[in-house]
C-alpha cells in the first residue's frame, strides 16, 4: 500500500504534468498566461480591465460580488508587482448612505496623456437605470480620489477604453439599454480629461441593429472605427471622417459573435486587433439563456430566456483594414457554463498586447501576445 506522502507527491507531480483546464493549443504569439483574481471574497466577478500607467505598471480592475447587479458588487484593483498580481483591492462601491446600496458596474482603465489614471465606472440597479461615475489615481491606482458622478446623461466609457485624439479630446463609446427605445450607441467627447462633454448620436435605432458597448479604433487618415456588440449576434461597424463628429450608419462586419461583448486595439504598426466569442456563421452558437449568459444572476429579469448564446470559444483577430479579418489565436475553447466573456485588451510601450477577460464568471485572466508572431 502507497504511503500517504507517496500519494500527495503523485497527486502534486500529475497536477503539474497535466495540461491547464480550458486551455487551447498555445500559439507562438501567447507569451504568458495567469489568473489575474483567484476565487476570494466573493462568489463571482466580471467585466475586467486593463492599463498602462504613465510609469509603466500595470494595473487591472473588474468587478465582484455575490453575482451581478446584487448591491453588494464593487469594484476591485489589482496591480502587477514583482512579477505577479497583487491581492484585488476595493476601490470602489456602490454606497449612497446608510440606508441605500446600488451595484457597480464595468469599470474601465484609461491612462490619458498629461493626466491622473482614470477609472469610469457604472452605479445603479440595471443598466437601464445606471449613472457614470469617475475616480482618479496619481500613484498608479494604489489610492484613489473620491467618487464624482458624471454629468446627467453622461455614462463614460461603457465598456471599453476611450481613445485620446491629436487635440488631447477624450472619445469614449458608449451606450444605452432601454425597454422601449433598444439598444443605442453614441459617443461621449471630452475636451478636458473628462470634466466637460458633448453627447453624439444615438447613432443608431433598434430597428437597424440593437447596439452597445463600442471599441474605438483608428487610422494614420484620421478615420476613426467603431466595431459594436449587438443582439442581432454579429459585430457591426461604423466610420467617423471628422474625428468621432458624425458617424455612418451602423453596418454589419459579417463576423458572428453571441450577444457577448468584445474589445479591440489599434496596434503600432498599424494593424487592428480584435478579441471576441468567434463564430464562422450565423446562428453558430449554441442557445445559451440570458440568465445563464449574466452568471444565473438576475433570475425574475424580462426576457431571462432570450437565447444570447454560449460565450465560448475566445479569439484574437487581426485586420489591415477593419474590414477582412483574420483569426489567429484561440484563447479558450472548452465549453463551460458561463464562458470566456468581455475581454479587454491594450497594447503597452514595449510593443506586446496585454488581454483580460472573464473565466466562467470565477476568476479573471491575463493573457500576454507579441503582435509580430501574428
């Protein structure tokens, strides 16, 4: 009969000879993996982001709780010290007195030129009744400024990084989810790191798509490009040619994704990097609930078993154009039931492309790319 140190010691060898849970192939452009947030304090997290700072750290926010849109969801910082991810630290919630709690909702990271890292985030009890809110950070998100709640009708970033243009103007995508008037996308621009802002659009209706959450990419011309999740299940664009003033209509890209969001990057050399839930046709995803689509959270909403397809596999795609599209690197592949969801994803100073994303609603990824093995 094996000891029991014998069998501890076989356990641990086999645990280590054995390929990771969920993980595709790797690539040779993957050069490192690791979970950002271990399971901790809170039964679930999600909607992840990431930044470079002004000094060249890494920082990383997501949001967590019991599960989503419960009062007790807050949102949480991490940041790469030593060669690894510091324990997620509460920088924010959703408090309004003693009395009154609200969940938090996607944060978004965004290091401006000549400015504090800013953190945009959501407050409220739906995404049809939530407000912009904004905290600031001048040592690399170790402390944050108190809580300022953005201008009536001004949500920031709603998912995905803004981009800063020429002039120093802050371009945010954003959205709105209304029961009556649908999906909408528009834009938020501010002239002066995010104290003042005009609104743009919608620039949509749900009767031509039902649209959220843009990435804003953009071109050595001047064009700026929006790519957009949609309930339709396919990403769909539009073309700005005044620097995000006006915007063509909302087109579909023909690449299919389930109602899931994605993100994307202009990289330096020019090319467009995109990550999302890739699909080859339409109705490719296997029918998924919403319910099941937001963690099982949310049982008693409207429309709970509206079918928003699996969240899996995870891609990276990359264009020349933001209009053909190449899909090079499967992330995730295994089927699991809340998938591989909302990434997000940055090109640093040294060139190499960092990814976050959700796993399976427990635990939050970091994914490093070198974007000339692409």
């Amino acid at each position: 009969m094996k000891s029991p140190r014998f069998l501890a010691l076989f356990v641990a060898t086999f645990a280590l000879l054995a390929p990771a849970a969920s993980a595709a192939p790797a690539h040779p452009a993957v050069v490192r993996a690791e979970f950002i947030y271990e399971p901790g304090p809170y039964r679930q997290c999600h909607a992840s982001t990431i930044a470079e700072t002004s000094a060249g750290e890494l920082v990383a926010a997501w949001f967590g709780g019991t599960a989503e849109s419960n009062p007790d969801v807050c949102i949480w910082v991490s940041r790469w010290e030593g060669g690894r991810w510091t324990l997620g630290v509460k920088a924010a919630d959703g408090v309004q007195h003693d009395a009154k709690r609200y969940a938090c909702w996607n944060p978004v990271l965004f290091q401006p030129r000549g400015g504090p890292l800013q953190l945009y985030y959501k407050v409220g009890p739906s995404p049809e009744k939530w407000w912009g809110m904004l905290i600031t950070s001048t040592d690399g998100g170790r402390t944050w400024s108190e809580p300022r709640r953005l201008p009536e009708d001004v949500l920031g970033p709603i998912k995905n990084k803004p981009v800063q243009l020429a002039d120093g103007t802050l371009l945010a995508g954003s959205s709105t989810e209304d029961p009556k008037l649908g999906w909408r996308v528009h834009l938020e621009l501010s002239p002066d790191l995010g104290r003042t802002w005009q609104i743009v659009g919608p620039i949509n209706t749900k009767d031509e798509f039902n649209a959220i959450q843009p990435s804003v990419l953009t071109y050595p011309d001047g064009r700026l490009q929006l790519l957009c999740r949609t309930k339709e299940k396919m990403l769909v664009t539009s073309w700005s040619s005044d620097q995000g003033r006006t915007w063509s209509r909302l087109a579909s890209t023909g690449l299919y994704n389930p109602n899931s969001g994605s993100d994307a990057v202009t990289l330096a050399d020019g090319r467009q990097l995109l990550v999302y839930n890739f699909r080859d046709r339409a109705g490719g995803a296997p029918r998924n609930p919403k319910a099941n689509a937001l963690g099982g959270a949310q049982p008693a909403i409207a429309e709970a078993a509206e079918d928003w397809g699996v969240r899996w596999p995870l891609n990276v795609s990359v264009s020349k154009d933001g209009i053909v599209w190449q899909m090079f690197v499967t992330l995730e592949d295994e089927p699991r039931k809340h998938g591989y969801a909302y990434p997000a994803v940055i090109q640093t100073r040294d060139g190499l492309v960092h990814l976050t994303y959700t796993w399976n609603r427990e635990k939050i990824k970091h994914v490093v790319l070198d974007p000339k093995k692409l």
